[in-house]
C-alpha cells in the first residue's frame, strides 16, 4: 500500500461511522470489523481489572492506540499504563505511555491476536502484551519487544495454562487464573 492509500485509508477509517455493538480497528491499513465479545471474554477482563492496583495503574477498556511506526490504530481488549504517563486527552494513546496491552481471543480472532497484533505492538514497543487464551485454557506473557514492521517481534514467550498464576513483574502483579472460563464449542487451534 503507498503512503496515499495508507493517509486515505486513515482518514476513512476515522470518519467511519459505526453501528452501535461493532468494534473497528484499523491494522496495518486494514479496516477490521467485529461483533462486540462475548461473556467469557467480559468475565476474564472484569477478573484481570480486579487484579491491577487502580492506585498505581489505569486500566483502559475501549481505548486506541497510536502506533507511530504502523498504519494501524488498534483498540485492544485492556490497555495498563502508569497513572502519571497518561495525557490529558485525546482518542490515541501513544503506544510509548503504554505498559501492558491484554487481549482475549475469541472464535474469529485467533490469527490477529496472535500473529498480527503480537507484530503491531512489537513495532510498537510495548513492553509486555498478554493474550489470554478461553479456547485453549492458557495466557501467553510477550516481552522484549524487537525489530520493526512486519518483523517485530516479542523476543520472550512465556505459556501458563488457566489455573496457574501468570507473573507480570512490570506491574510487581501476580495474575490469578484460576476464574477464568474457557470458550465451549470451539475447535482447539495450534497457535502460538
């Protein structure tokens, strides 16, 4: 895609107007629709919210993220930040504020959250990228974030089934799994 296509394609993309119940990402100058998630996936975020300190952390649901390096504004399940890096406002937050971005696969999201969302935020360079996982039980913890474009990459990949607590160090957080649901009905995939 040429520079022309991606600032159109930007522009498009934020003068969309969606349908109430429909989430749109813009990832790597794709426009990407999706139904609104399901209770499995609620319930795993409402349980890893409970867990980060609100005192030291935001925990934003619903928010963008500018990925300076990419044609891509992803709106990732969970964003933590520091209380005393966020800006004052905005839609995007600049993806050097954030710590920790938590997504939760779903029956249609198993690709992008694994392969091109790892790679977006990698490029990114947010420090740790947890994706929680309801339909093979497990979370896989990124972090070293390296290289750029379609190259990047997380350097460490850390896989904890549901049940076993997942440190996250950065926060100085050890995340219980134990309540987390698992997606019924759901063929097993073979990522990461």
């Amino acid at each position: 895609m040429t520079a022309v296509d991606e600032r159109r394609m930007t522009e498009l993309f934020e003068n969309l107007e969606v349908p109430e119940g429909i989430k749109i990402e813009l990832l790597r100058g794709e426009i990407v629709m999706m139904a609104g998630p399901d209770l499995v996936h609620n319930l795993i975020i409402e349980e890893v919210l409970d867990q980060i300190p609100r005192r030291k952390w935001h925990r934003l649901q619903t928010q963008d993220i500018d990925i300076l390096s990419e044609t891509s504004e992803p709106q990732p399940d969970l964003v933590v930040l520091e209380r005393d890096v966020t800006p004052d406002s905005g839609r995007l937050m600049p993806s050097a504020a954030v710590t920790m971005l938590v997504e939760v696969v779903s029956r249609t999201s198993i690709q992008r959250d694994y392969l091109l969302k790892r790679s977006i935020y990698a490029a990114g360079r947010v420090p740790v990228y947890l994706i929680i996982d309801p339909v093979m039980g497990q979370c896989v913890l990124l972090t070293e974030p390296a290289g750029s474009g379609d190259e990047a990459d997380y350097a460490v990949q850390r896989i904890t089934k549901f049940g076993d607590p997942v440190p996250l160090p950065l926060l100085d957080v050890e995340l219980a799994t134990g309540e987390f649901g698992t997606l019924k009905g759901v063929r097993p995939h073979r990522l990461p």
